[in-house]
C-alpha cells in the first residue's frame, strides 16, 4: 500500500511514530531547552520527565518506575540504549547510578515530583501503542542482559539487605515528619510555652511510633509476596495492650516486646504460612482457611516464642550502642565516621536501618546517626579543597558549586559521584574526615552527653530538626555543629595536602578546550558529571572510569 492510500488515522499513527523517533534523535540540548521553558512547578516536572525518557531509550524501554528519596529508579529492558552522556548532561541530573535499576540522581523533593511524571508519560505511550515500535524486538535481549547481571552481582546477602531496605525506607517520611514534631515540641516544654498544646502535639509525635510495628509488619510481608495486611494483623498482636495478659517463660510479656524486629519476624513467618496454605487448601475453601491458619500460627509463634526472643536481641541491641560509645567513644566514631561512605558503596549500611529504628523505639533517638552522618561532613570539606586546589578547571568547579547546598543538607552523591570518587584520593581523605568528626561527636558520647537523632533519612544541617540527646537541644546542637566542624576541616585539609597528587593535578588543573560555537549555543552546560567527562574536557585526556554504584 502506498502512503498516499494509506487511512488518514493510518497516516496519523505513522506520523506520530516517525515523531517518537524524532524525538529519541534530538539532542540533549533540546530536552533541556524544554524543560527550562516550564512555566510552572508541575510544567518543569513534566518537561523533565520528557526529558529523561528519550535518552534512557523511551517509553517502551522502561519496564518499571520507582523512587526513594534522592533517585528515579527505572526497570529497563535494554540497557544500550540509555545515552548516558546526554542524560548526565540535563542540569537537574546530579548523577547516574547502575543497581538492579539504573538509578538517576535528581534529588530530594524533585524525584517525588518526576516520578509520577515518568509513570504518567509511559503509561500514556503504552496504551497509544507509540514509543513501542522496536521494544519487542528487544525484550528478549534485555531480558538477558538483565538476568546476566542479576546473576554477577546480585549475592544472596545484599538481596537480603535490599528488601530489608524496601520495608523500611516508605516508613522514613513519618519518621522525620514525627521527628520534627517530637523536637518542636520537646523545645516548647522545656521553655514552658502553650502548655495547652504540647499534649496534642505529643499525641501526634508518638502516634506512629506506637503502631510502627504493624507497618513493619505490612511492608514485611508486601515484599515477601505475601499478602500485605495479614503481615500487619500479625504483627499488631505485637504492640496489643491484651498481651500483658500472656505468661511466656514464667513472665507476662509487655505491649511493644520485640518492637519492629518481632514485627519483621512475625511477617516473614506469616508469609511462609500463607505460601504453604495456598500450594494445599482447595479453592473453594481458600478464602476462608487461609486467613485464619496463617494468623492464627504465626500470631502463637509471635506470642510464644517471637516475641521474647526479639525483645532480647533488640535490649541487646541497645545496650550494646550505650556501652560501646560509653567506653569506646571516639574509636567507635572514628571507625563508623570514616567506613560509612564505604559501606555505602557496597550497600552493606542496608543493614544499619533496622538497627536505628529499634534504638528511636527503645530511646526516643538513635545514637549512631550523628556518627555516620559526619561522613558527609567529611565531603563537604574534600570538595571544598578540589574547588581551589583545581583553580583553572571550570567544568569541576561548577560541578562543585552547584552541588556543595545539597552536600550542606546531607545529600552527598552528587558531590561523591561527580567529584570525589571519579578523582580516587579524594574520596579516601574525605572518608578522613568523616573519621574524624565522628570521633569528636564519640568523644562526648563517652563522656556523657549522648546525641541522637530521633529519625533517620536526614544528615548534615537538615539533621539539626531532629537532634536529640541526653544534655538538652542547646548542648546537643553545639556538639553535633562542632562535630561538622572538625568533618569540614578534616576533610579540607587532608585533600588540600594529600588529596591531589602531582600526577592529578597535572592532568585536571587545566582548562577545559573551548567547545565550538555552534555546541556552545545548542548545549546546555553540564552541573553534574564525572570529572574530565567528554563535554568537559581536552579529548586527548584519557577517559575517568566510572564509579560504582550504590
């Protein structure tokens, strides 16, 4: 059939296929163009989402869409056909990340925003039948690519970690929300003001604290495969006033006994109950069995045994945090301070998130958060250094300036990826001064003024809300700034005199080659990116290896 016979929605279809295709062709500069243009908050949003979408290979390429608090994660099919370069160069990415998702550095507030956008835009093309044309045809390939790299770096243990994440990273904005209320109104108490409504505000600040167990529980068996309210029965039974009433052990068990770990518990069995319950009771009698067997087992198990051996581990747990900062302060700090960036990259600090949430439910705050969040601190000060010790290079030192107000706040990736880490020494001499300035917050901790954090999620100075301890909230502040204090210091002098070698400064402290006219007019200029990057830099340099991923 020749075009001019063709139907004209037949026609239209095509057209807006080769438009699709036209639009995967265009160059970043365009899509930055248009997401610049925006008018207002929701125009931006949408215009980055469009973005984005052309350069990570369209609609039709992405299978899933997530978010966490600084990341668009996207489930790809083929990922060949992101365009790396291009997308690392849109001003509002701060970095790219390659997980079992390819994760794409936005931002706190800003990722909660594209989010939605992305989804809106790919559901869109998927029910107009665009953006599809040869996604087909590669499915089976990325599928393959995808399974190959699953099965290279995806170790049983940091599978684990990553679904021990999942259940409680959606359960950190009520933590910070309440958090912040918590501190607002411990201020309002100890200053005696609206004594009419510091009850309500306790009220509001401890509410989710009391029934966190049954969110863990739901989370719990949502990522288990199971179904996600009878993990939240199971895990009520928990903080259920009616349990002082059981004996176990020649003891009544308390309401909260086990906390969020006995919430954990308690969910991963009901799952299994649940699974085992499906494979053998009839259909016709399913709805009704299923539900009783598996609370009625795992709800026993939790009350009998569960329960009391959780509320070991978690007072273990708690204890062991108090002694170890108590007799071993500064070493302690020194060595979570310094190795928490690490821990990081291997995704290993997965792990230190149960842990936090059991000491804010024992204590009201948890005392390592302050120590870790120094790691940061720590950033701040080595980028500080490669901003003047790389006085003629232009491209990092707009790097540096665009991401040091998020590193102040505790967003430290666009600083790691975009400057220490593709650099080498400076991401170990900034690791220095995290060291450091989690010894001197040790330091106090042993000597008996705790800090704390009574949340997790933030760091650097938006941790100040949330700050907490055993000296009052003046005190307690004034530590926890001396002790980013020592981390910016620390940091800045260690990369400023070992930092930058003489081979790295003879290669990076050189202007950048002038781009050509017509780049410069049609390219947006890169904030974010890997040092001596291809738009950046002399092309003769030798290309940076890219850092690893969370």
């Amino acid at each position: 059939m020749s075009t001019d016979d063709r139907h004209p929605d037949e026609a239209n279809e095509v057209d807006e296929a080769d438009d699709t295709r036209d639009a995967h062709a265009a160059p970043a500069a365009d899509a930055a163009r248009s997401a610049r243009s925006a008018h207002s908050a929701r125009g931006t949003h949408h215009a980055l989402a469009a973005a984005i979408l052309p350069l990570v290979g369209g609609a039709g390429n992405v299978e899933s869409v997530a978010s966490c608090m600084t990341r668009l994660r996207l489930g790809l099919r083929d990922r060949t056909r992101v365009r790396e370069a291009e997308l690392r160069a849109l001003p509002a990415v701060l970095g790219v990340v390659e997980d079992d998702t390819y994760q794409i550095v936005l931002g706190p507030g800003v990722v909660t925003r594209v989010a939605p956008e992305v989804e809106a835009l790919v559901a869109r093309a998927a029910a107009s039948g665009t953006d599809g044309h040869d996604a087909e045809a590669l499915a089976g390939k990325g599928a393959a690519l995808k399974a190959d790299r699953k099965a290279r770096n995806a170790t049983p243990a940091k599978l684990l970690l990553r679904r021990i994440a999942n259940i409680f990273v959606p359960l950190i904005p009520a933590l910070i929300g309440c958090g912040i209320i918590a501190g607002l109104n411990g201020l309002l108490v100890n200053l005696g003001w609206l004594p009419g409504l510091t009850p309500a505000l306790t009220a509001l600040a401890n509410g989710f604290m009391a029934l966190i167990a049954v969110f863990v529980g739901y989370n719990t068996a949502k990522e288990f495969g199971g179904t996600p309210i009878l993990g939240g029965a199971v895990a009520a039974i928990i903080v259920y006033a009616g349990v002082a009433k059981v004996e176990v052990f020649g003891r009544p068990l308390s309401p909260g006994q086990g906390g969020v770990l006995g919430a954990l518990g308690a969910a991963v069995l009901a799952v299994y109950v649940e699974k085992w319950c499906r494979r053998r009771v009839p259909e016709a009698l399913d709805v009704l069995v299923t539900p009783t067997v598996t609370v009625l087992v795992a709800g026993l198990a939790t009350l009998y045994g569960l329960m009391f051996v959780a509320g070991e581990v978690a007072r273990l747990i708690g204890e062991f945090a108090h002694w170890l900062l108590a007799h071993a302060g500064p070493g302690a700090g020194f060595v979570l301070g310094g190795l928490f960036l690490p821990l990081v990259m291997l995704g290993l600090h997965q792990a230190l998130i149960p842990i936090h949430t059991t000491l804010i439910e024992q204590e009201g705050y948890t005392v390592l958060l302050p120590l870790l969040a120094m790691a940061g601190a720590g950033q701040v000060g080595a980028a500080l250094a490669v901003y003047l010790r790389l006085s003629r290079n232009g491209s990092i030192r707009r790097t540096i300036r665009s991401a040091l107000p998020t590193g102040l706040l505790g967003v430290g990736e666009p600083l790691i990826y975009g400057v220490s880490l593709p650099l080498g020494r400076p991401f170990v001499t900034a690791c220095v001064g995290g060291a450091f300035g989690g010894a001197f917050i040790g330091l106090f901790d042993m000597l008996g003024h705790t800090i704390g954090s009574t949340a997790i999620g933030p760091s650097g100075w938006a941790l100040f809300p949330l700050l907490a301890g055993s000296g009052g909230l003046g005190p307690t502040a004034a530590i926890y700034a001396g002790g980013l204090l020592v981390g910016y210091m620390t940091g800045f002098l260690a990369t400023y005199f070992f930092g930058l070698d003489k081979n790295l400064l003879e290669e990076f402290n050189v202007s950048p080659a002038p781009a050509p006219e017509k780049n410069r007019q049609d390219s947006p200029t890169p904030t974010s990116g890997t040092p001596g990057s291809p738009e950046t830099s002399d092309p003769d340099a030798p290309p940076r290896p890219e850092p690893a991923g969370l």
